[in-house]
C-alpha cells in the first residue's frame, strides 16, 4: 500500500498490507532526496500527531486510521482510530494499493465530451475527477471527489467558483466547512445534501430509494441551471461512487437519457478509467435502486 503525504519530510509512505500495524515495517520516500527510508531515521514534524493515515477500508466503506506521529514512533501495534474520531481533528491520508492493471481496455469515450483543462487543471493536493458522462455543459459538471479537496481553497481550479451543490455521503451533518471556488459565483455557499451511506443498510429499501430519488432530482436542477454538483465521501471512491452510479441510472431509466449506461459493470468502468481507484460497493443498495427505477 502506498499513501502520499502533504508533509515537509516524507512524500510517500510505503507498507504491506500484511503488517500494516506494524510501524517498524513501513517505509518511506524522503522527500528532499526521492530514496527510500526507514522511518526510525526521521524526526516528528509539527503537526504529525494530527496526521492520519487510513490503512484499511471496511465492508461498509468506513475507514479505518493510524496517527503518522505513532507511525514515526515506531509503535506496535499501531492504535486504530475509527474514521468518526478523526474526521474533524486534524489532515486525512489514504493508503491505497498500486494500480498495475492497464486501463487501455476500458471505454472511456464520454457521451458528451466535457474538456475545459482550463477549469479544471488538477493541481498538487487536488483529488478529483471530473464525470463526464454525467456534464449538461462547461459549468454544468458532475464531479467525484474526496472530502479534503472541497474543504480547501483552490482559486486554481476555477470550476469550483460554479459549484452549487455538494453531497456528502459520509456524514448526516457535515462537520467541515467547504471552501473550494470561494467566492462563488453565485455569490452563496453551495447547497449542501448530507447521508451518512453506510448506515443504510439498516434502512428499509424504500426509504433509501426516496433519499436517492431526492439526491438525483436535486443534482438534475442544478445541472440544468448550468452549475457544477460535487459528490464526496471521505476518499470519494466508494460511497460516493454509489451514488454517482444511482445518478447513471436515474438520468437513464427516469429521464430517458438513453445514451447515458444504465448496466452496472458499465459504469464502473467507466468511473474507473477517470478514477481509478474507484471499486464497487452497496452493490445491494445500487441493485435495489435499480429494481426502484424500472
């Protein structure tokens, strides 16, 4: 598993999956020289004990974190802390496995083509991906995002100054605020629409479909009125790719947006080739959402 750190020492942490709670294991990629470390040859950094790094991803997509200042410490075993104690405390990493597999084979070729770089440019510490199966136009953008990158200020990455409307999967109440495209053209802060997702599996079927059906009539809204919705959960690669997936099928089978995908193995491969990490999962709320809207 590899993390990449916004860090004055350390751009990357390196560690096996197998002993991820054994710090004396991890590796990482000194900065300053681009070689490979121990840690035990690295000192603490201000802010490190506010740094969280998620090691492990749980079935119901919650994530699961150490603190780099134990980490660098040397602890063993590493104290796991649940995505809820540190949402608000400090910096979120995500140890995520290489991609080796190419992505050549999978069809990419947006229905509309969304290609606006220049609104888009995806500078450092920015993690997002435009969905462009989903776009109504220049500013009308669907974008599949992680939490930390909405809540910083990104005046380079001008489709945010469009941004409208936000939902959050991961949080009934949002516990940030978002910052990214401030000061918005609208001259208001983004609509916000919050779930916490993984909780649903205790819902009943029909009442998570009705969330869904209200998420997706108030992303079409905003799409039409030409401003841009971001989707995000913590890392914006299973929650909200959900719900991004629900948005395929809504747009197909409740618009008759035809040329939009509507088979599932179809629209993870497509999330996939512009997000790559990116995995199914709810497949049984995704399924009943589905069955809803035939």
């Amino acid at each position: 598993l590899v993390a990449e750190l916004e860090h004055p020492l350390i751009a990357q942490l390196k560690l096996k999956r197998s002993a991820r709670l054994d710090a004396t294991t991890w590796r990482a990629t000194e900065k300053a020289t681009g070689g490979s470390i121990s840690l035990a040859k690295l000192r603490e950094s201000p802010g490190d004990d506010t740094t969280y790094i998620s090691i492990h991803q749980q079935k119901d997509g919650r994530h699961d974190f150490v603190c780099l200042a134990h980490v660098l410490r040397g602890q063993t075993p590493l104290r796991v802390f649940d995505e809820v104690e540190v949402k608000s405390r400090g910096r979120l990493f995500y140890a995520r496995p290489r991609k080796t597999q190419s992505l050549a084979h999978i069809d990419a070729t947006p229905t509309t083509l969304w290609d606006y770089p220049e609104l888009a440019p995806h500078g450092t510490w920015t993690n997002y991906s435009v969905v462009p199966w989903l776009c109504l136009g220049r500013t009308a953008a669907v974008i599949l995002s992680d939490e930390e990158t909405l809540c910083r200020e990104l005046p380079d990455e001008r489709i945010f100054e469009h941004l409208r409307l936000v939902i959050n999967c991961h949080q009934d109440r949002p516990g940030r605020a978002y910052r990214a495209g401030a000061p918005w053209v609208s001259n208001k802060s983004p609509d916000v629409v919050a779930h916490a997702v993984h909780t649903w599996y205790s819902t009943d079927r029909e009442r998570t479909n009705q969330k869904i059906d209200r998420i997706n009539e108030r992303m079409w809204a905003t799409l039409q009125q030409g401003g841009t919705v971001a989707i995000h959960c913590l890392a914006g690669i299973h929650r909200a790719a959900m719900i991004t997936a629900c948005h395929f099928l809504y747009r197909h089978h409740v618009l008759g947006h035809t040329n939009i995908p509507c088979d599932e193995a179809e629209i993870y491969r497509k999330l996939i080739s512009v997000r790559p990490h990116v995995s199914p999962a709810y497949q049984d709320i995704l399924r009943g959402y589905k069955a809803h809207v035939l």
